[in-house]
C-alpha cells in the first residue's frame, strides 16, 4: 500500500499497518542531508549524505540511482 493511501485508509477506519513514525524518519533524513539549513535539498546533497552512510542495506549510491529518484519524486 502506497504512503498516500495508507495515509487514506487512516483517516476513514482503523488502520492496521500504518506508517505512524514515517514522517518522523523522513523529516531526521531531510535535516541529514540538509547541511547548509536552508530547506532545501539537491541531487547533490543526497549523493554526498547517502554516500557518507554507514550500514546500508546496499553497497554503493550511483548519481543515477539518486537522479531517478529525485525525478520520481518530484512534484508534478
């Protein structure tokens, strides 16, 4: 289930696999990679913040790994 629906599915019934600390995670990743504390952040800012991360589940952040997901999540 997508964040956006299960963020749905919240609000009408009880919802029984939330994200309740998401937003939490995301905001402590968005401060990480916000070095310079003006809000916002660039491909470049998360290349270099996930390339200086320890214990990741993967071995090796790409520029085009970070570029996909930028331009996948960009707003539309």
């Amino acid at each position: 289930m997508a964040i956006r629906e299960n963020i749905k599915a919240k609000a009408s019934a009880g919802c029984t696999n939330c994200f309740g600390k998401t937003k939490l995670v995301i905001q402590e990743f968005f401060t990480y990679l916000d070095c310079n504390h003006d809000k916002l952040i660039s491909a470049e800012n998360i290349y270099q913040g996930m390339t200086n991360m320890k214990d990741l589940p993967y071995t090796k952040t790409s520029e085009v790994w970070v570029n996909e997901f930028v331009l996948n999540t960009m707003e539309h």
